[in-house]
C-alpha cells in the first residue's frame, strides 16, 4: 500500500490580512484540514488568565501552553469549527481584541512557542493541510511546497477587523483598532523569537483591494501551478 502524502500549503500574514477567510475557503476547496495556529495563542492567553499565570512567568506559561486542553471540533462540511477550552466552549470569546492582545503577548515567549510546535505539526494529516498563521512558512512547515505571504493597509486591515467585530456581535471601535492593530503588528514584527516575516521563498499577495474569492482563485492557481 502506498503512503498517503500530507500536502500543505503555509498562508502567513498579519491580522486582518484577510489569512483566516480566505485559508478556510482554500481549505474547504480542496478539501484538506485546516490549522487557525493563532487561536492556540489565544487560547494560552486565555488559559493563562483562568490560571493566573502572569505574563512574565514564561515557564509557567510554557508549561500551560504544552498542558492546554483544548479540542478543535469541525461540523460535518468541515466549515465551521467550534473551540473548546477545559471543555468550554470558547469558540467566540477567543475572538475579542483582548484575547488577541493576550495572544500576541504571548506568543513572543520562545519556549510558549516551543511548547506548541509539535501540537502544530500534528494537524498535518493527508491529504493535506492550510496552515494558517505568522510563522507557519518559515518555522513550522519550512519546506511547504506554496507559501503565501498576505498583506493589505493598517486601514484597510482594522476596518476588516470593524466589521468582524460588529458581525460577531462584539464591541468594536475604530481608532482604537488602529491603534491596537499598529502596536500588535509592531510587537510580532519585532519580536527575537519567530518574528512575522514572510519566508524568502513565499509569495507576497496584497489584499487590499481584492475580493476574498479574487485572493482564493490566485492561491489556487499558484498551487496548480506549483504541480504542474
Ligand atoms: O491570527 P490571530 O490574530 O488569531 O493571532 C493572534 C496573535 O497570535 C497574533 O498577534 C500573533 C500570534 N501568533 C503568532 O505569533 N504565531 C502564529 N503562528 C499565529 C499567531
């Protein structure tokens, strides 16, 4: 019997580029699973919280981070995915502007990072899988056959991230998602461990003035491209 291959394909970015809308879409195209690495610093942000385990104590959340109980649960189209923290469901609540915060605190601590890398690498499962994240092209799956790399305006970004926001039902206002935005952008560019780079190799899609379908129709092209 031949071995079934585990293809993936790395989209990178920062928030609001648009890399969770348009990896589920891809995801759901091909028919392949579906890693959103971002919830997992949420959710050890979150957790971190419950515990109360300050953010300065980074063994502590390191061994919170390699400890999480957490389960990813899809419906049967493999199109929505509810989140489960300690068997409660966190699905919305990870989603807040706090939460990302705390994720993007987090998530500058190496040995956190550590600590989810092989939880990562477990969602690699045939035939293949859409890595969704910051550092999934250059750390976690570094010989990705595709990776993209989207980008779009500070603007244009936490206006995507308004509306998000609004449809959830959630709080939101607009300068302060600038505002939130440009420092959590400036902290996961800047930081030594895994910073958000697009990987030598990856391909640069500005989405700004695209439409979701637009973006998901390229990376679908790149990746027929990529095995012809
Ligand atoms: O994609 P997101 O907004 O849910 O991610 C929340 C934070 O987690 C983000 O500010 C940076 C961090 N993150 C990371 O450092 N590495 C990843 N692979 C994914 C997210």
């Amino acid at each position: 019997m031949t071995e079934q291959v585990a293809e993936v394909i790395t989209i990178d970015g920062p928030s609001g580029s648009g890399k969770g809308t348009i990896s589920r879409l891809l995801a759901n195209k091909l028919g392949w699973h579906f890693l959103d690495s971002g919830a997992l610093y949420r959710l050890v942000g979150l957790a971190s919280r419950r515990h109360a385990i300050d953010f300065e104590d980074k063994q502590g959340l390191a061994t919170l981070a390699a400890h999480l109980d957490v389960e990813f649960v899809s419906d049967d189209e493999g199109w929505e995915t509810r989140i489960f923290l300690e068997g409660e469901d966190v699905t919305n609540g990870i989603r807040s502007e706090e939460c990302g915060n705390d994720a993007s605190r987090v998530a500058a601590v190496q040995v956190v990072r550590d600590a989810l890398f092989e939880r990562q690498r477990a969602f690699l499962r045939p035939p293949g899988l859409i890595a969704d994240g910051r550092d999934m092209g250059t750390v976690i799956f570094p010989t990705a056959r595709l990776k993209i790399f989207l980008t779009a305006s500070l603007e244009e970004r936490a206006s995507r991230r308004y509306k998000q926001l609004k449809e959830k039902g959630l709080n939101a206002n607009l300068a302060a998602l600038l505002d939130e935005l440009a420092i959590r952008d400036e902290r996961d560019k800047s930081r030594s461990a895994a910073p958000l780079v697009a990987a030598k190799d990856a391909v640069t899609i500005d989405t700004s003035n695209s439409g979701i379908d637009e973006v998901v129709a390229e990376v679908y092209a790149l990746w027929l491209r990529v095995n012809e």
